[in-house]
C-alpha cells in the first residue's frame, strides 16, 4: 500500500521534528540562542571553524599561505562544535548572523574585520595577501567563476545530493534520483573544464581549486559521503587526476587536520594555536 501523498498546509509551521543527522540543530529562526563570548588567541587572524568541506577550504589557505612565507597568515583555529550548537553562541552570530562556520576576525585592522561565507573568506585572504588569485583580468575572471561556481553548486551536493543519499532516516527514490541526477552533471562540468586545464582557473592553482576540492575532489576519492562507487567516479578521469594532485600538496594535508575531531587521531587537531601544532 502506497504511503497517503503529502499535501502541504496553507502556512507552515514547525510542528514535527525534522528527523535524521543534524535534526537537533535545524530551526526556522535566526539568532542566537545562547550568550557566549568567543576566545581570541595572539595572532592577527582568529578563525572559528569546523573540518567539514567548508571549513577546510579556509584552513587549506592559510596553509598554503604560511608555506609561501606569509608570515602574518599564522592564526588561531578555535573549534565551533556545530552538533552541540557552539554556532548559535552570541559571540559567534556577532560574526556570522547565518551562525554557519567558518568565520574569521582580522585583528590586524581596527576595527577588526568580520568575514563570513567561505568563498567570501578565500577572497578576502587572496586579496590581503596578495596570493592564489591571479592579478591580470582575465586570469582573476576565470578564477572567480569558479569560485562562485562551487557556491552556487555545493548546496545541491550536501543539501540535496549528500543530504537524502546519507543523512536522511528514510531513503526516498525521487530526491535521491533528482539531486544525483545534479551531482553527476556538476561532476561532467568539471571534468570537461579539466579536460582543459590543469587546474580551474587554468594553469596555476587558485582558490577556485582551494574552493571546489574539499567538495568534489574529495567526492570523487570518496571522502564526502562514501558515494564514489554509487556516482560511478572514476568515470571522470579529469577531475580524479586534479583531486589526487591537489590531495599530495603539504599544505593541504596540514590545512584538513585543522579543526578536526573524528577518524584517525593522527589526523585530528582540534584547535590550532601555533604551526608546532600540525607537527
């Protein structure tokens, strides 16, 4: 016998828990829910975060900066612990009202800077430091939309793909045909663009690979979701020779372990207070 089909009220109210992972957590309001006051550690640049897919991308950069000789890149990483609700601190939604990690002061200016969205924080830091972010039009330009690109994409990966394929408590047919269905095609836009190039934005690595590999690049190694087998990855060759030479790069070995609280302890380094930290 077939389920009776789902007939949406006239207004909706939030009167049934939403169920699976991250249920706790879910609400239809804004704000904080709780006063709390963020550490701040002794370098200019104090970042509040978590290792997912978003969070790696800031750590992944700022890595990748100290290597080039950025000195003044050096940060505190204090760990925003989203399961238990650190993100609706006060002090946290004073920096990010969307309370979604990560989010970064710059207390190298006064008033410090608050930088909130993740694509937001790569370009504010390529911008500071002059770096992973070409200077000539056209080079900047590409370096951009791909950027925005993966903003504009990632949602339907996580939110819908990652969400129904691995964190809802029922499987259900239809979102899961429809957003793998999206996350196929998004996989087919990569790997013809890499086809091309070596990297996104062309020759040189940039924050739009900084940007895109937490999520598709390790999708493709099965990192994200344990889906490689169920999207058929190794079918797109371009974007598994891109995430496996982005994955061998020191930095962005040391930039996943920041912020990380599951897996090997090896791997884990919860917060991040000075480079010894990573060693």
């Amino acid at each position: 016998m077939s389920k009776t089909p789902y007939v949406p009220p006239q207004v909706w109210k939030n009167e049934a828990p939403s169920g699976g992972q991250f249920a706790s957590i879910n609400r239809p309001i804004a704000g904080p829910t709780h006063d709390k006051t963020l550490p701040v550690g002794k370098h200019p640049l104090q970042l509040y975060s978590l290792a997912t897919p978003n969070g790696v991308k800031v750590t992944i950069l700022l890595e990748e900066l100290l290597a080039l000789g950025h000195s003044a890149a050096e940060y505190d990483a204090w760990l925003i612990r989203i399961g238990e609700g650190d993100q609706f601190s006060s002090g946290f939604v004073e920096i990010n009202p969307n309370s979604k990690i990560p989010a970064l002061l710059d207390h190298s200016v006064e008033p410090p800077i608050r930088v909130f969205e993740s694509g937001s924080i790569l370009l504010y830091l390529a911008e500071k430091f002059d770096a992973f972010l070409p200077k000539d039009p056209a080079g900047r330009t590409e370096t951009l939309n791909w950027l925005f690109w993966q903003m504009g994409s990632a949602p339907y990966l996580g939110g819908g793909f990652g969400h129904f394929y691995a964190y809802a408590p029922e499987k259900m047919e239809y979102p899961i045909n429809r957003f793998t269905m999206e996350a196929k095609r998004q996989l087919d836009v990569l790997d013809r663009r890499l086809a091309q190039s070596a990297y996104l934005a062309g020759d040189s690595y940039t924050i739009a690979d900084i940007a895109v590999w937490p999520w598709y690049g390790q999708l493709v190694r099965n990192n994200v979701y344990s889906a490689a087998e169920f999207l058929a990855a190794h079918e797109y060759t371009h974007v598994q020779r891109w995430a496996e030479d982005i994955a061998r790069r020191p930095a962005v070995i040391r930039g996943q372990r920041v912020n990380r609280t599951w897996g090997d302890e090896a791997t884990q380094v919860p917060e991040r207070h000075q480079a010894d930290d990573l060693n």
